[in-house]
C-alpha cells in the first residue's frame, strides 16, 4: 500500500526496532498540524534580538586544504572532480551536521522505517558525507556491516569497528558483492543527475524483504503567510539556484517525487511523510524554533559554498557581484517578518520478498 501524509507521525515500528533516538515521533510532528504558528514575540525591526538568538548556536568553523580542487577560497571534491557543486571543505561538513540535527530533530529520530533489528546484517548510507549517521547506525546494530560511501573521504577517524568507508559515485555502476538488508538515501538534492536509475538501483541491490528509506527535501522556499514576497532577495537567491541545478541536469527538488520514483521500481508497503522546515527562529512552537535556528545557521554559513561555484559557472556572474548580493540575501535571513520555510520529505518502502 502507499500513503502520503502531511500531519503527524503515526508509523508503526516494529518489536525489535531500536527506539529514542534511533526511531519514533518527535515534539515537531504535532506542530505540524496546521499553519506555522509565529511567535508574535519575536517582531522586531532589528537585528539585536535574532542576533542574540543565534548567538547561542553560533560555533567556531574552519576550513582545511590538502589535494583538492579550490576555487573561490573552497575545496572542492577530487574524485569525478566537478559532478558535486557543494564544497567539501570542513565548513562545509559543518553544515551537513547542521543538516543531520535539522532532519532527525524534525522526524524524531535517525529513521522511520520499520527495521527489524534481528534481520539487519548488511546496510548502505548513500552519500555518507560526515558519516554521522552510519557511524550512529553502526553502534545500535552492532550485528551489521554499515558501509557509507561519498565522493570524498570526510569520514570520521574514529569508527565502529562494523562501519566501513568508501569513496564511490553511486551514479557509477554498483559493484558491491553481496546485497543489502536496508538502503538509506539522505539529502542528494541537487546532486543526482537520474533519480529514477538510482532508486532502480537501490532496489536492485537489495535483498528480499529489505527497506529502502529515503530521506531529501524540496527546496524552493515559500511563506504560508505570503509574508516572502517574490522579489524578496532570499526568494530571488533559491529561485535561482535551483534554476542553475536544473540547468546541470541535477533536480533540485526530489522530494516530493520520491514516493513515485519508489512505486515505480517496484517497492511495496510504501510510506511517505511531509515535513514543513521552517527558516529561522520565528515559529511559536520551540522545538520548530530550534529548527528554525539550526536552519538558518546551515543556511547564513553556506551561503558562498552553496552559491559561488554554480551563480559563476553556470550563471556567469562575477564572484564581486554575488558577494554583493549575497549581503541582501542574509539580511533577508534575519529579517523576523520574512517567514520562509521548504520541505522535507521521507519516503521508505520495502522490496518483495
């Protein structure tokens, strides 16, 4: 059966899946329901009062160098140099760690997929990045290989004896040689070039029985409120962003078309869940407060990582000219009146057995 749903949370795990944590429903799946409420508190013509609100998650980022390509002050992948249009510099994996609390605040967990603890002995993180979530996956199942591939190795030092690290283009033919119990696909919006040959894939590869779970966003940013106006710097910025991934083939947008994508290869007992992922901290709701925050601070410190490579090789702007406008865009960012938000979307199904 499929089933799209929109409100809170109400997958069934089963007896032996890991729960906290891991899996479940979160304080954001009831603030789901309905519009975003605003925190009326919060409205303020300055920045002083969202500067102290994000001055308590601000933390130290770097950037290292060493045997990549760097272009505008930021490394960039080696391996299929050119495919990925996002650094991956240490500011960057930052950012993707910010990404990791946003997802796993929203959903309540690592997961949402029915997993059978007892009949778990191979799993796939596609697009690893940090490693965060394989490294955490390998610790709760310390029965299954966890093996994590990307095409750079940002991997961390210290692992779980069961977790293994690969660099690999899951968009190159798949290799592995032996199948797997449980697939996870996270946030390769914008990075993959045929969404329909890698769920193929996905399905392909796994064993009889086995979940695919995917987890990824829309991210064409909209107000429910109209307070994002179209010619709002921020709308302008994302709007033609994704114009520029589109333009590379990469769909910015996978989220929502995921569950078809899934139906399509063949999957069964499909599951799909909309989250709403505000953008910064003005939602009333305080666990959608700190994802708010979280959001925008992933946001205001990718904003050159995310821009610089695309706005100038596909869009043909000057470095000096983005900069410029990229200084419109954050004040747009902090503005507590500009209620913007995108979605999440996580799709999981399961292969015949």
């Amino acid at each position: 059966m499929t089933g799209t749903e929109k409100g809170p949370a109400t997958t069934s795990a089963s007896p032996q899946s890991p729960r906290g944590a891991l899996v479940g429903t979160s304080p954001a799946d009831t603030a789901q329901q309905g519009l975003v409420e605003v925190d009326d508190n919060l409205i303020s013509d300055t920045d002083s009062a969202v500067d102290d609100t994000f001055s308590v998650y601000t933390a130290s980022l770097t950037s290292s160098v060493a045997n990549y390509p760097i272009e505008h002050g930021r490394r960039y992948h080696a391996y299929r140099a050119g495919r990925y249009s996002r650094p991956n510099d240490e500011m960057e994996m930052d950012r993707l760690l910010l990404i990791h609390d946003i997802i796993t605040e929203l959903i309540g967990g690592l997961y949402l997929a029915p997993i059978d603890k007892t009949k778990t002995r191979r799993v796939l993180d596609i697009g690893t990045g940090t490693g965060i979530w394989a490294v955490s996956i390998a610790d709760a199942f310390p029965e299954a290989i966890v093996i994590g591939n990307d095409l750079s190795a940002n991997m961390p030092n210290l692992t779980p004896p069961n977790a293994k690290f690969e660099i690999d283009d899951v968009e190159s033919p798949w290799l592995y040689e032996a199948k797997f119990d449980w697939i996870f696909c996270r946030y390769m919006a914008a990075s993959i070039y045929d969404w329909p040959k890698l769920v193929n894939n996905i399905f392909e590869n796994l064993e009889p029985g086995g979940w695919a779970e995917f987890q990824d966003f829309d991210l064409q940013y909209y107000s429910e409120d109209g307070s994002l106006a179209d010619d709002d710097p921020l709308l302008v910025w994302i709007s033609t962003l994704l114009d520029a991934a589109r333009t590379l083939k990469r769909d910015p947008n996978p989220g929502s078309k995921l569950e078809g994508w899934v139906k399509d290869a063949g999957f069964e007992n499909i599951v799909h869940k909309r989250y709403r992922v505000p953008i910064g901290p003005w939602p009333k709701d305080p666990t959608l407060k700190q994802i708010g925050t979280h959001n925008y601070m992933q946001i205001n410190g990718g904003l050159e990582g995310l821009s610089l490579r695309l706005y100038t090789s596909v869009l043909h702007w000057k470095e000096e000219e983005i900069l410029v406008f990229l200084s419109q865009v954050r004040k747009s960012l902090k503005n507590p009146n500009v209620h913007a938000m995108f979605d999440l979307h996580v799709v999981y199904g399961q292969k015949p057995e």
